[in-house]
C-alpha cells in the first residue's frame, strides 16, 4: 500500500536492536534490565545481556537505555473500518498511541470479501486487524429467533470470526448464540435489557462489551433485579423497518454517536433503582460465574464516559479533538447540545449509572473476570481514535484496576482471547515485533504507560520524535473519524 499523508516508511531496512532497555515480563510483573533486543524480518530475533560493541555495521541501534519495553496494544473494541477507505488518520493515532493490533466491531459481506482478497486498506504503520464480524444483529436481520440463527450461519460461511449482537431481545440474542454454538463462532455483543446476563454465560457467551450496556449487567448486581429488567426495556428509538438497510445504517451511526442523548424517563429511573439497590453480593455472584464459564468483558469506561458525561468541558474542551475530522466533530458537538438539554434527573441518573459501571469493573478485576481493553473508537463522541486507549488505563485505574492488570489487559490478556498467546503478548524470541518503549516502569504506575518514548510495529522503530511528526501532519490536515 502506498503512504498516507500522516506516516511514511522509513527508508532504512534491515535489522534492528533496541540497546540496553529494561524488559518488562506482563505476566509476572517482573523486570530485566540492560538488554539488547534485536528485530529482524518483523520478529524479536534475540534477547541478551547488554553488549555496547559488536552489532555489526548493517544493524541500526536505538539507544534505549533507561527505558522499558512491553508489547504493544491491543484495543479490542474498535470501528476504524466503519470508513474502510478514510483509515488513514485512525491508523495514525494508533500508531501514535502505541496500539498494534484491533477487533473491528462491526463489518459486513463487503468487508469480509475485502479482507479475503487483501484489499482493504493498510498504510504504513496500520494496526494488525485480529477479528473481523458480519453484519451487526439487528431488527433487520436478526428480528425473529429463526432469522437470528440464519443469520449466523450466513456470517460464519461467509469467514466472519465472531457474531456481534446490537439490538436484539432475549429470544433473538439466544437463538443467534446457539446457533453460533452450532456453527462454532464465538458470540459478543450488547446484552438485550431482558436476559439474564447468567444464561448467556452459561450457553458459551465469549464477550460482554461495554458492561451491558445499560442495565443489563447492574440489573444482575440489584436487590430489585427483575423490576429494573422490567422498567429499563424500552430501546431507543429506531428506525422504521421498512427503510432499506443503508438508509437503516445511515440512522444508527447518527445515534450511537452517543445513545444516551435519547434516555428517556423511565430508563433513567431505572439507572437510579439500580444504584440504590445496589448488592455487592450478587455482582461477586455474577463476577465468580463469569470466572467459571470464561465470559470475557470489554468495558470501554471512555465510551461510557462520554456518552454520560459528553457535554462536560473535559470532552468538549479536550485538544486532541484538533486530529479528528470536521465532519466527526460537528456530529459530536450536536449529540452533546442534546445531552445537555436532559434534565436534570436523567443527567443525575446518568451520574449513578456511571458510578455502578465503575463499581462493576472493580468487583470484576478483584474476582479475576477476564477483561479487554477497549475505547469503541470510530464514530462514538469524543472517543479520540487510538488516543482513547490511553483514557481508559485512567478510568479502569480510577476503578480499582491495578496498574500490572491494566498491562495485562492491553497485552497479554488481549494475545489470549484471540488465540495469539505464542506469538504475541509478551517480549520474547521469536514474537511479533510489535513493542513500545516507556520512560518508567508501568508496574508501578499505570500512568507510565502514557510515556511512550518509541514505537515498534512489524520491526519498524519509530522515535518519540517520529511520531510527534506524525501527529503534526495529522493535525495539519485532521482526517480522523
């Protein structure tokens, strides 16, 4: 693929080491220091004790020392591919973020035949797509449990690697999960407000994302479990089904820009029942069920975040904002005028179901639920393509995650859930060469992860100063969506 405006190439090929780093092992949370790391071919070719001399003239030295090394990221919850051919400025902030690898979720037969024919877009530096569905279960295609299952048999013939749910209701969500079982094609998804989030764990669910959302998950953890069932089933408005899907298409990317600009009344009570009758009991019961059936969770705190909290100066005012497309922006700020015009009811209620994401997230990580790090990226408010990894370290730090599972989460955890874990996830000989070096350790502190001194993505070292030039040229000409 030829360059993007934002990242180029270096011209330079051949071997590489990054010289006298400190190398950070996820998984124990131990250091080494003083290593010499060498990158050949897109791999980790050898790992050794610190050797000033010796490298060899047609190898380039990156003075490392002092600095930590840790694979790369993984945000396994993004959209890039929402615009399959407008990637450029979303690749970019990735690579600029440290982020090497991404779950799209949401795709299409247009997509899935791309992929197989090597077409879709890859500019320099573009994060390794690692998961790929078909179209989003919706009324449209998912309306009836019998048009469920048979669109997952059309998606799994079709090479999708997993089924994503959206808008589905417990009947429709159970058939698509069995018959993705069927299949043999994980399922994740929305959790419909009438299931119980138990039953989907125990029929094979592989992911929850964004904690529900809504009340699917805190209903679980309520004195008052089957009355905020009941009161928080009402969906936000859609489009009539009589609209062609494109035009259907066209209307849920306007509103999930940020869905909690239409909570009505009753939802927000229900929001509010919630965290009054909160049972720390029950949500270790659902944490320790999720343990024992394997039910990952991809929080996405940042999406959560701002879709309740989008008219906020801390998103409104945010500077990274000057990367994203024009076009994105207007839709943002309009969904937060929205936002803003709530009452203050339903804002507070909002506050609350903030609050009991947050509590949720903690009971989680303290239980040992397995968890992803995700941002939801590409077309949600104020949720800064690649950038937004970086909030979300912050908001699942704020929840009680320590800073080594965060690690985890972004690395390790990631190259599991995808089946990666012996090539990639951890710094050692023979994994992908997808790494980044930190001025400190962020065992200690999570907010070290924030200091990215370099990147490397497929062997290819880019300096602190290589990629401020490539945030420079995206802010130049912002193209982010």
């Amino acid at each position: 693929m030829p360059d993007s405006a934002s990242v180029t190439t270096p011209a330079r090929e051949g071997p590489t080491v990054l010289a006298d780093v400190t190398v950070i092992d996820v998984e124990r949370g131990t250091s080494t220091p003083h290593q010499d790391i060498r990158l050949d071919g897109g791999t980790i070719a050898s790992i050794s004790a610190h050797a000033p001399e010796g490298h060899g003239p047609d190898v380039a030295v990156v003075d490392a020392a002092g600095r930590c090394v840790i694979p790369a990221f993984v945000d396994a919850h993004a959209h890039p591919l929402n615009h399959p051919d407008e990637v450029d400025g979303a690749y970019a902030l990735m690579l600029a973020a440290g982020v090497a690898g991404y779950r799209q979720m949401s795709g299409s037969d247009e997509l899935l035949e791309r992929r197989a024919a090597g077409t879709l877009r890859e500019p320099p530096g573009a994060p390794r797509l690692l998961a790929l569905p078909g179209e989003l279960l919706t009324p449209l295609n998912a309306g009836t449990a019998s048009a469920a299952a048979r669109t997952v048999r059309h998606e799994a013939e079709h090479g999708a690697d997993f089924i994503k749910a959206a808008f589905t209701s417990a009947r429709t969500f159970m058939a698509a999960l069995r018959a993705a079982n069927e299949a043999g094609i994980p399922m994740a998804g929305h959790l419909p407000e009438d299931l119980d989030p138990r039953e989907a764990a125990r029929e094979g669910l592989r992911c929850i994302e964004h904690l529900g959302p809504r009340t699917a998950l805190v209903a679980a953890s309520s004195r008052r479990e089957e009355q905020v069932r009941a009161m928080s089933r009402s969906l936000p408005p859609l489009p009539p089904l009589r609209f062609l899907s494109k035009a259907f298409e066209k209307s849920l990317l306007k509103m999930v820009v940020n869905p909690s600009k239409s909570t009505s009344a009753q939802v927000a009570a229900a929001y509010e029942l919630a965290g009054r009758t909160y049972d720390e009991r029950k949500a270790q019961e659902l944490a320790a069920l999720f343990v024992e059936h394997e039910t990952w969770n991809c929080p996405t705190l940042i999406r959560l975040h701002t879709q309740n909290f989008g008219d906020q100066p801390v998103h409104l005012d945010d500077p990274r904002a000057k990367y994203v497309h024009p076009e994105e922006l207007a839709a943002w700020k309009d969904a937060s005028a929205t936002l803003a015009e709530l009452p203050g009811a339903t804002q507070d209620a909002l506050a609350e179901d903030w609050e009991a994401k947050r509590r949720l997230t903690r009971v989680f990580a303290e239980a040992g639920v397995p968890m992803l790090v995700g941002t939801d990226a590409d077309g949600a408010g104020w949720v800064i393509p690649g950038l937004a990894i970086h909030d979300e370290f912050d908001l699942l730090a704020g929840s009680g995650v320590s800073p080594l599972r965060i690690l985890q989460m972004a690395t390790l955890d990631a190259a599991r859930f995808f089946g990666r874990q012996d090539v990639a996830g951890r710094v050692e000989l023979g994994f992908e060469a997808d790494l980044v070096l930190l001025e400190e350790n962020p065992v200690a502190d999570h907010r070290a992860l924030h200091g990215i001194a370099g990147v490397v993505r497929d062997g290819v070292h880019r300096s602190r100063e290589d990629l401020d030039e490539v945030l420079a040229r995206l802010e130049a000409a912002p193209c982010a969506r």
